[in-house]
C-alpha cells in the first residue's frame, strides 16, 4: 500500500510539476500547446488542441495580451504589492496590509505558507442554518486578527455563541481568467449529483446569485471581481466600489451585463427576477475616517485585470516517468474529479478540476457552508501549478502531495485506498 501511494503521489507531482521556469505536464502532447485530450477524463485522445498563447512562467502574463492589457497588468501588480496603512483606510479590522501578503508562493499571484492561514468561523442554529461569525462587524465569517479603533479592543472579540471554526490556506491566482472564461455549461456537463453512472462520484455545481460558481475553496464565486473585492474588505478593511458594466466590458475577460447573459445558467429555481443578467454586487462601506470608496476604480480596474491576465503554468512534453504516473493517475480514478482537460473558447485548458462539489468525508469536513455547499464538501482544486504551490488542502494539513492524496475520504476515499 506504501509503494502504490507513493507511485501515485510521484504521478500526481508529475502530472502537476512546476519546475523553475514555472512549468507544468499537458494532459498529452508536447508541450507547446499541441495535443492535448477529449475533456472526458481521460485526455488521451487529442482530438482538442491546447489553447495557446496564455501559458507561461508564474506570475507573468499571458503571452497574447495586448501592449495595453501588459501596461494594465504592471499597474495591477503594483496594486497588489501597496502596503496599504491607516491613513489610506486599512482596517479598523484587518488580517494583513496588501494582497500580496497572502499570494506570494512561489511570486506574486500565488499562495502562502502556513503562516498566512486565516480562520473562518460560524454556527449552526437550531434549525440547521449556518450562520457566519461576525468578526469586528461583519467579515463573511473571516476572523479579523487586529482592530486600531480605540473603543475596540486591539484583538477583535470572538462572538461567544460561535462553534464552528475552520482555517484556509491562500489559493493561488495562475490561470483563473481562463477559468472565468469556461461557459457554465462546460462545468455542468460533468455534474452527477445523483451518481447516476454508479461510480461513487457525484459531483455537483455550487451557484453565486444564479450562476455556477468556479473560484473558491468551495466554488462559491462566479466573478474575479467578487472573490477580489471579498477578501480587500474581509482581510484589510479596504473598501470599493463595484465597478460598472461599462468598466467590466475593458476587463481582459468581459464580465459585463451582455456577456454574463450569454452564460448557461442555473436552473429556474436559483434565480430571481433581480438575477436573470448578471449577479448585483454593492458597495462595502466602514467608519475609520477615510472616505469611501478606499481604492479607486481605476486601481480595482487594475488588481482584477492582473488576476485575469495571469499566465497558467507552461505546459511541458510527458516523458516515460510521467506517462506512467498519467496512466496510474487515471487508472486509479483521480481523473473522475481532477478532469485532466476543460474547454474554453481558447481551446483546451490542463486545469485537472471538475470545478464541481464533491463530498470529501468526515475527516476533512470543516462545517462551514457556503451557498449549496455543505461544511463537507469542497470544489475540486486545480492541479496546474500545483507542485509550486503547497501546503496542500484547503487548510494546507498536508506537507506533501502523498499525505494530500492520502486525506482524500468520502469521494475520494476509494482512489486514496
């Protein structure tokens, strides 16, 4: 049993591998965006080409942006990395200074060790619903670690009534404008809620508003924008303004009104009248001093374009070693969750994510809720990137990619064994 883990986690960091050039192994092919794979699990057929021209080092751009989208991209990552202090309206509760401070391994975009984990926190009433902890005010459930404001105390109290605590490690940023470029449909063709085929695996969407959620620890959020605009509040107290339809049609990804409403939707019964275009986001506000909005909407313009334009990693050609480790990979049923190809309309994408549900048993239950997702359940994590990018889990529990693959219960307790 020791060896055959170990053969497999050697397949999975092959699979994923980032060398120091920041690369990775294709499903198939060369390496250079030629191959690829059929998107059904399996990857081998090479029926579907490799997009081109968005691989790349890590932290670095994709390749076919535009001379303004790269002048774009320096300005947000220079918004990433401001230390933002009191007098431009950090806190009065925060967690760190500036973006960066959590999305630094392996360079700026990615994760963060152990150090940077964070706390989310709850409880369940008595009739079963979840309800975030307010930390200093509300956070979505983030446990703030400083509060300035001198009538709080410098540690912001945690409500007495809260029972559920759960940590998270940082996720990293490379690639997800490709992401939020897959329609829904892509990600709804693999659900499987009911285990319909009887494989044990039964996926399913999360929905944000309506629409099918991708980014996130448990696919909670549709939009970049969003999982940006979250954490500047949540973590440093720093507050926006949702930027406008016109604005989101500039971003490097359209994410205005006219092009969420060519998205393949939820079904009726998640939607409302108020959610047929495009998920509504407002303003977040506070009472430090400084006026709001905190950040500019040209600064956030920038930080969200960033995010977009970052690179996923460069694929590599599979040698002998990782062809093996692809086939153990698959024969095993990893490739049922971690879908080796997704389609966007740039062609093929190595994510190896569903971007779906599953549930991963007891032992990596956490209790919190979010949208659909049960405290059990966890989105399927990217694994581009990811030999780059550890501690691994939502948590970071895991050192290794062995003792990762070895946590994996509910769903994937029948691959770990």
């Amino acid at each position: 049993m020791v060896r055959f883990l170990t053969v497999c986690a050697v397949g999975v960091l092959a699979i994923a591998w980032v060398g120091c050039n920041g690369t990775m192994l294709p499903p198939d092919g060369d390496g250079n965006g030629n191959g690829g794979g059929n998107g059904n699990g399996d990857g081998t057929d090479g029926d579907i080409a490799m997009a081109v021209g968005v691989f790349g080092v890590l932290g670095q751009p994709i390749s076919v942006a535009t001379v303004d989208e790269l002048d774009t991209f320096e300005r947000g990552k220079a918004v990433s990395l401001r230390r933002f202090d009191l007098a431009d309206g950090l806190g009065p509760a925060f967690n760190v200074t500036f973006c960066g401070a959590c999305h630094e391994r392996p360079t700026a975009g990615g994760s963060a060790g152990l150090y940077r984990n964070f706390f989310l926190a709850g409880r369940t009433t008595d009739d079963g619903v979840f309800v975030p902890s307010e930390s200093a005010g509300d956070a979505g459930g983030v446990l703030r670690t400083y509060d300035y404001a001198p009538e709080n105390p410098a540690r912001p109290a945690v409500p007495s009534d809260t029972t559920i605590f759960a940590q998270r490690n940082p996720i990293p940023f490379f690639g997800v404008g490709l992401l939020a470029e897959l329609s829904d449909e892509e990600i709804l063709s693999r659900a499987d809620e009911d285990d319909e085929d009887g494989d044990g695996i039964s996926g399913r969407p999360n929905y944000d508003q309506g629409f099918v959620g991708r980014f996130g620890r448990k696919s909670q959020t549709i939009s970049i924008e969003g999982f940006i605009r979250g954490p500047l509040f949540n973590h440093l107290g720093i507050t926006t303004d949702p930027l406008t339809d016109a604005q989101r049609a500039l971003l490097p990804v359209d994410s205005s009104a006219d092009s969420a409403a060519l998205r393949i939707m939820g079904p009726p019964e998640k939607l409302s009248p108020a959610l047929q275009v495009a998920a509504p986001s407002e303003s977040t506000t506070d009472d430090d001093g400084v006026a709001d909005p905190e950040m500019s909407a040209e600064d956030l313009f920038d930080l969200v374009s960033y995010a977009m334009l970052l690179a996923a990693p460069l694929p590599e050609a599979l040698t002998t070693q990782t062809r093996r480790g692809k086939a153990q990979f698959e024969d095993i049923g990893c490739a049922a969750c971690h879908t080796p190809m997704l389609v966007g309309p740039r062609g093929g994408l190595p994510v190896y994510s569903d971007l779906l549900l599953h549930d991963m048993g007891e032992e990596l239950a956490d209790g919190i809720v979010m949208n659909d997702a049960s405290g059990s359940e966890f989105r399927t994590q990217p694994l581009w990137g990811l030999a780059a990018v550890g501690p691994y889990l939502h948590d970071g529990r895991a050192e290794s990619i062995d003792a990762a693959i070895r946590a994996h219960g509910g769903e994937g307790q029948a691959s770990a064994d």
